[in-house]
C-alpha cells in the first residue's frame, strides 16, 4: 500500500491514526478474521496464564494413570507416562506461539533488509542477492528447517532459528517487489532529488509503504512456521522430552492412536484451530489494508 508523501516530512499523527481507525474498522467488520482474532486470543490468554488453568504439574509422571481417557479428574486424559495431557497442552501452546512468533521476527530482521537493499539498488548486487534467495528457495520450506536444525542440533531456540531462516527468503522476495514498484513513485524522485541518501530513502521512505504486505505475510507466516515447529517435533528433531510440545505430543501418541486416539486427537487439532485462525485474520488484514477492497 503505497502512499505519496512529502519526501522530508512525514505523515502527521492524526493521518496515521485516521488510517489505523479505517483499518481497523473494516478488519472487525469481517465476521472470519473476528473469529480468527478470538480463536489466537484465547490461545494467548491459555498460554500465557497456562499455570492458572493447569490442573496437574505438565511433567509429572504416574504409571498408574497412563492412557486414561478423558474424564473430571483429566479433562482431555492422560498420555502414555499417566501424564495430564490438558495441562501439557496449555504449556505447549506458549512453545507453540514462542515458536511462531520469533521466526517470523528473524525472517523479518534478515529478510526485509535484503530484499529493500536489492530491489533499490538492482545490478550485480541484485543479481548474486537473487541467486542466493533462489537457492533457499529451491528447497522446501520445512526441507531447509530440516537442514538448519540437522547442523545447530536439536531443540527449542534451534528451531527458531531454522523456521526463521526458512522464511527469510519470502521476506526477501516481497519486499524485493515491492520496492520495485514504489521506487518509481514520484516522491522517491523527490526525495533524491532533495538530495537524501539512499539508506534514508530506504528506510524512510520506501519501507514504510511496504508494510501492509509485511504485516499480512507475517500473519501468515506465524502458522506457516507452527506448522513447520510441530513437523519437526513430530519426527523429534524439536522440543525434547519432557518439554510438552504439541507436535512431539502428537508423535508420542501416534503408537496409541487405536487405543487412546485423544493423546493425538487433541494436539493435532489444536495445531489445526491456532493455524485456522490465523489465516483469518492474514486474509482479514489483506482486505482491510488493501484500499481496493474497502
């Protein structure tokens, strides 16, 4: 989205309040991403107060309960070590989330700069910065998490890592062009011709307008990056026992699935509803920042 603007002067607050309000306005006008909004919110208030709701210690172990089914005592039952799978799905939500959220942060830090240096400059610098994205790129996105967390090793912050380092061509790719388009706007004209730098130019004048399609990639890439976190816990190179991850959960349990199907039921549909409802809101945000479609 992008928007004219006096090359040495920004835009004023009460401009940039009048947009967040008309954003805003449009974004709880539509009924899905309001239940997006819920569904991540409830999440988070789980998550976050998960030690208030929890029943049992996550970590506890009793033998003697092992594989129960759901009843008052266990609300969603008890997996294969008689552990309370309720209360160790509250505290794999704040992994899961954790998880989503600081990869998309590090494709952000690393991808945005590189695709906003090699769109405004082009060139050979284009070129080789082009290749190299290509190169990520040509491997799946969860294939070159594989990869990463294959040479950091395994664990929690490594997964992290490898998810963020995944999504930094995507950024790249974005911002790359977006700012194809915005640099021939009159007002970058402007500004060179006021004699700013090129860095200025970039960071204040460029990359501005190129949040909206950052903001709504980064909803969706927040999913795209749980998904990515509980494939890898699914084939155990995430969290390691006794961390409660929803998708080791999900592996641990897949030896029960005939016998005590909850131990993977409920873990893997909370994975389903916390990436649903995401999604809602990036396809909610996409309409509401988009002035072709208010």
């Amino acid at each position: 989205m992008a928007t004219e603007v006096n090359p040495t002067t920004a835009p004023s607050p009460r401009e940039k309040t009048s947009e967040f309000r008309e954003v805003l306005r449009h974004l709880v006008r539509n009924r899905a991403a309001v239940v997006g909004l819920c569904i991540i919110g409830g999440f988070v208030l789980v998550s976050l107060f998960a030690p208030l709701f929890a029943t049992h210690d996550p970590l506890r172990i009793n033998l003697g309960n092992r594989l129960k089914p759901p009843s008052a005592e266990h609300f969603l039952g008890t997996d294969e070590l008689g552990r309370d799978l309720f209360s160790r799905m509250l505290y794999g939500g704040r992994i899961s989330l954790n998880i989503g959220v600081i990869s998309v942060f590090i494709g952000v830090v690393i991808g945005v700069p590189i695709g906003a240096v090699s769109g405004y400059f082009g060139g050979k610098l284009d070129m080789f910065t082009q290749r190299f994205i290509d190169i990520m790129i040509a491997f799946p996105g969860i294939l070159l998490a594989i990869v990463v967390v294959t040479v950091l090793g395994v664990g929690v912050e490594n997964v992290m890592i490898a998810t963020g380092i995944a999504s930094v061509p995507i950024y790249a790719r974005l911002v790359r062009g977006s700012v194809l388009a915005i640099k021939e706007q009159s007002y970058v004209t402007a500004a060179h011709a006021a004699g700013l730098g090129d860095m200025r130019i970039i960071f204040r004048q460029i990359l501005p307008n190129c949040l909206a399609p950052i903001i709504v990639q980064s909803t969706f890439q927040i999913a795209t990056s749980i998904l990515w976190a509980a494939g890898l816990g699914f084939l155990g190179l995430g969290a390691q026992a006794p961390t409660p991850e929803w998708g080791a959960i999900l592996s641990n349990g897949r030896a029960y699935i005939r016998t005590a199907h909850h131990v993977t039921t409920y873990p893997g549909l909370a994975i389903l509803l916390m990436v649903l409802g995401f999604n809602l809101v990036g396809d909610g945000l996409r309409d509401a920042l988009d002035p072709k479609t208010r």
